[in-house]
C-alpha cells in the first residue's frame, strides 16, 4: 500500500526520487503530468455522497486534466466497462460496497491511464465481477503498465503476467505466478 501510494504520487518518498513514466516525482511540472497519465484506486477511497456516479468518475476525469470534449464519452465508457450502465445516474450512496469498489475502478480508468495502480481492486466484488474484473485487469495491460496490491492469489494467477512479493518493504520474488506456485510446491 505505501509503495502505491508513493507511485500514486499521494506519499512523498522519503528517501531519493521516484521516476514514473520517466518523470520525476520531486518536479512540479512533472508531478502534474504524470498525475494526467496514471489511475488510481486506493485501498479505501472517500466519496461525496450525493454524487451521482457519472458526477463522481466525471470529476476525477477532470481532475486528470481530460480535454473537456472527450470527458463525458469518456466516463460512460468507464461507467459501461464495469457494468455500472444502469446505476450512472444513481447517487453514490445508495450502491452496495461492490458497486462503490466498480465506481472506483471506473475512476481509476476513465483517462485510459498508461500507469494503473489498483490497491486490493477486487475487495468487496462477487465472484462473478471478480471475474469481468479480471478480464478488464488483461485489457488494462495492453496498453498500460498495471500494478496490483493484492493478497488473492486467484486473482494474480487469473491476470498477471510478472509476480512480485514484498515481505517488510524488501523484494523477496520476481517471477510468473507459475513459476511462483512451483517454487511453493517446492517447499512442500
């Protein structure tokens, strides 16, 4: 999570500089422009209430700097790659936990980010929008550079071409999920 969201350019490093899409995070300008270019979904993300869902994911396209012009097919795209089509003009807080978990998800994608970071997405989704999740998940990848926090092992297996385990803030493996289920297999 605080690898995130030091990526997320919402911690500062501590230590050093941190260079996203080959920008450095320590440069206004280029904090600015990298915030253009990355989605982000933290762990647990504050909403206004009152907000309708098409309100919500439309802000967070303007906040990212969207052209105007392209901000409200933009955001029915999103809304519609969740499966949200028939909530976008419900408020925020009348859907379930799931749905506000797909609204995030929406957020985090309506600019079409080249860098995604999702922090525990699939948190509070059913089985079967685990699933759509992860098929959006390889899509993502396609054209973005996608970074998961996660603790479901299905969920890295089903989407995730590289592994990387952290243990106290230190690399531990960088491999495929295969080649990670091999090596517990070996300690068994």
């Amino acid at each position: 999570t605080t690898m995130l969201r030091i990526r997320a350019t919402v911690l500062k490093p501590t230590h050093g500089d941190v260079v996203l899409l080959g920008r450095s995070s320590r440069d206004a300008h280029d904090l600015r422009e990298v915030r253009r270019r990355l989605g982000y979904l933290p762990q647990q993300f504050g909403f206004y209430p009152n907000f309708t869902v098409f309100e919500f994911i439309e802000y967070f396209a303007l906040l990212k700097e969207m052209p105007p012009n392209r901000v409200r097919s933009a955001v029915a795209d999103a809304i519609e790659r969740v499966g949200l089509e028939d909530r976008a003009r419900s408020k925020m807080k009348s859907l379930s936990g799931g749905m506000l978990r797909r609204v995030g998800i929406a957020q985090a994608i309506v600019n079409e980010p080249e860098l995604l970071l999702l922090d525990e997405p699939t948190v509070g989704l059913d089985p079967e929008q685990r699933v759509i999740f992860r098929k959006l998940l390889r899509e993502m990848a396609e054209t973005s550079a996608v970074f998961v926090s996660t603790h479901l092992v299905e969920d890295v297996a089903a989407a995730c071409s590289e592994v990387m385990l952290m243990d106290a803030g230190r690399l531990v493996f960088h491999g495929t999920a295969k080649d990670l289920v091999a090596m517990g297999h070996d300690d068994a």
